[in-house]
C-alpha cells in the first residue's frame, strides 16, 4: 500500500508541470520529450561469490516552451528497493534571468572529480562510492534564481528545510560500527522540513576569459547527522538522537582554462554553531580545500584529472571524553575522521580513453585517504551496440594498506564487486 501512495503522489506532482503551455505558450512553440531507460545486470561481491541480479527504470518527461521549462524524472532501483523522483522542476525564463522551483541538484564547485564546496544537496551514498558526483547527491526541494550580465552571473538558493544525507546505520553500506550503536538502539530522527531549518545563499561569478572566479556565502545543515545519547542511570543507552549541526559557509571556487588543461581550486570556511568544539553531538568549525588539473585532448576526447583536497577540523580533540563511563564515543567529528586525526588528505585520479570512435569507453576513477591508507578504486568499459542500447563492464574495489587503522574504506573492503549489465534508451 505504502509503495503504491508513493506512485501516485509522485505522478500527481509530476503531471501539472506539463500543463505550463496552456499558461505560457499561446502559440505552438513547445517541444516535449519522453525517455524511458532500462537497466539491468548482476552484481557479484568478491568477498563471498553472492551474486545480486538487479534491474533498474527510469522514466524522464521533459517540455520546453518559448518561457519556461518543466521536468519530471523518476527512478525506480530494485537494489534499494525504492522509488524516488530525481527532478520534479519547474524553470521560468525572463531574458537572462532564471527562476527554478521543485526537487532538484544544484551545483556549486569548479573541479570534475571532487568538490569541498557544492554543500547545496546532501549525499547519496546507500550504494557506496559511484563514479558519478551528480547521482551521489540527494536531490532536494529549492527555488533558485540565476541571472547573467556582461562579465559575471549571480545565483540564489532557498531551501525551506532540507534533505539529510541518505546514508545507511546498518547493512552492506553503513557509515557507523556496530559497536557504537548496538543493533535494535531505537534511533529518532528530527523533522528537518520545517520553516526553522531554511537554508539560504548566494554565488557571484566572476567571468573573465580564461578566468572563473565565483564567491560564496551559504547558511544550512551539515546534511551528515551527529549523535545525541539518551542515557537511563547506570549507564544504560535507550537511543539515539540525531542532530544536525547548523553552519555559516564561505568559500570561492575559481578555474584557469588554458587549453587543453584546466586548473580548478576550492576553499572555503565552515563556522559551526558549536563554537567552542566541546558538544560532541555537533561538528566543529573547519576549513576546507582542493586543487585539481585536468587534461582534454582535443583530438580524441582522452581525458585525465588528478584532485586534491582536504580538511582541517579546528579545536579537535583526539581523545574525547566520554559522556558517561561505558558509554561508547560519539564524538561525530572522531568518528568522522581517519585515524583519530584533525586533518584529512585525500587524492583522486581520473582517466577516460575513448576508442573504435567513441563507441568504447574505458574509465578507471581511484580515492586514496593519506590518514588511514585506505582506498576506492572503480573501472569501467562501456560498448555502445547501437545509438539506444549500450553494454557494460564495472567494478569497484574498497580496501586499505594498513588493516590495523580505522576508515570508511577498511569498513567497506567486503563490499568489492564486479558488475554486468546493459542499458537502453527508449
């Protein structure tokens, strides 16, 4: 029953962005387009041989009139077992301005490979590390207003609430160990949609050929929850709270384009409302920052990144004191970091070779985490039978070279896979 609501509150929202055309277009000027994308394949974890066989739908409408554009995208994954629209939006135009409403992405951030300042959605990580940066964020409902001059282009965010993170407490993919919050600890979760919890911002880009520079402000939510101990005397845990600590962010984020490399960095500040670093349930201020160089060719569409990025955690304390005696650490910026450290330095590598005139892809991605020598490795070949229908190859591989040091990576290295599938386009 639950499943079935779902389908029609999501086609109930979806159909009336269709309707626009009456209001907007007097004329016959829209355009509609329908895709319909299939998906299967198997999965196979290297750790025991289980093989997963999974098949995913996602169903796109989009119309575009003189003024304004509608989209409807709704995805339905078999592995997570759930339905969800990735977009339900609405975009007016008026000249070099535009007004967008409805559940979306935006983005924010300059390099390809990483980001330390795209904090506008939270993230997606049920199905662990994807090579994709679009589809590990979550998207959430906003209004935004962009609006372009001569040399520069200014952009508004508003979200009244915000979507958390959607990240798993137990299972194949979960960011917490066991031991910290034992199996059955009753877990309660705020409501985040509410007035009180709207976030806001705003971007200004500097365009200057070859030069983008763009500056920020944005006040929100770190989307990853902290952990607040419901505690019966002795020392008895009854459940867990999650909280969500609210920020004050600015950063800039700026790239050199000189063909055919490209350099981007970012950096910014996070001002946490915990001000002094001593509540253990909310993360402390930090700053963040990356460097990334890229390489084009133009020639054959060979592509190449290496990304640097990092983090301080300011007033951090790398033996957190216990809130009651027994009770396990919560400490959510302990347990967000590698090896108990303030800092953190991670390096990705990106390369993508086309061959057979682009119809195969080979793509090879890897994460590697300085503190904890843990790392994510994730290849690809993709084969194109035909414009609407492409077969694939994939694997990701999760490990450490120190077993003895905590990470996400170490937590995940049974979690390594091989997957098949193929994809059409309808």
């Amino acid at each position: 029953m639950k499943r079935i609501f779902t389908i029609v509150m999501i086609i109930t929202l979806a159909l009336p962005l269709f309707a626009f055309d009456f209001f907007f277009d007097a004329e016959e000027t829209t355009s509609r387009n329908i895709s319909l994308t299939l998906e299967g394949g198997v999965l196979a974890y290297v750790d025991d041989g289980a093989l997963a066989p999974y098949a995913d739908l996602t169903l796109k409408a989009e119309q575009d009139g003189a003024n304004y554009r509608a989209v409807a995208d709704i995805t339905y994954d078999s592995t997570l077992n759930s339905l969800e629209a990735q977009e339900l939006s609405l975009s007016l135009f008026f000249g070099q301005t535009t007004l967008k409403a409805g559940l979306m992405r935006h983005s924010w951030g300059t390099a390809d490979t990483a980001h330390v300042v795209d904090i506008v959605n939270g993230r997606d990580l049920r199905n662990g590390i994807v090579d994709d940066l679009e589809l590990m964020k979550r998207p959430d409902w906003m209004l935004t207003l962009s609006t372009y001059f001569e040399n520069g282009a200014l952009d508004l965010v508003v979200k009244p609430g915000f979507n958390p993170s959607n990240i798993s407490m137990d299972g194949k993919y979960s960011m917490i160990p066991s031991s910290l919050i034992p199996a059955g600890t009753p877990i309660n979760k705020p409501d985040t949609h509410n007035i009180k919890n709207t976030s806001a911002g705003a971007r200004y880009r500097f365009l200057f050929d070859p030069v983008d520079i763009g500056v920020m402000y944005y006040t929100g939510h770190f989307h990853d929850p902290g952990f607040e101990q419901v505690m019966t005397p002795p020392n008895t845990l009854e459940a867990i709270n999650l909280l969500y600590t609210r920020y004050h962010f600015m950063g800039l984020a700026s790239s050199y384009f000189l063909e055919p490399f490209t350099l981007a960095v970012e950096g910014g500040m996070f001002f946490s409302e915990d001000t002094d670093g001593t509540d253990l349930s909310l993360y402390n201020s930090k700053a963040v920052y990356l460097a990334e160089l890229s390489y084009t060719n133009p020639n054959n569409a060979f592509f190449v990144a290496l990304n640097y990025q990092g983090q301080y955690i300011f007033k951090f304390n790398s033996e957190p004191v216990l809130p009651l005696p027994g009770a396990p650490i919560l400490d959510v910026d302990y347990l967000a970091s590698f090896n108990g450290k303030a800092y953190q330095n991670n390096f990705t590598l990106a390369m993508e070779y086309p061959f057979m005139q682009e119809k195969l892809k080979a793509r090879v991605a890897g994460t590697f985490q300085l503190e904890s020598l843990g790392y994510a490795v994730m290849g690809s070949l993709t084969y194109d039978l035909d414009d609407a229908v492409e077969v694939f190859a994939k694997t990701t591989v999760y490990g450490t070279f120190d077993e003895d040091r905590t990470g996400l990576y170490n937590t995940w290295k049974k979690n390594s896979q091989v997957q098949l599938g193929v994809r059409a386009w309808f």
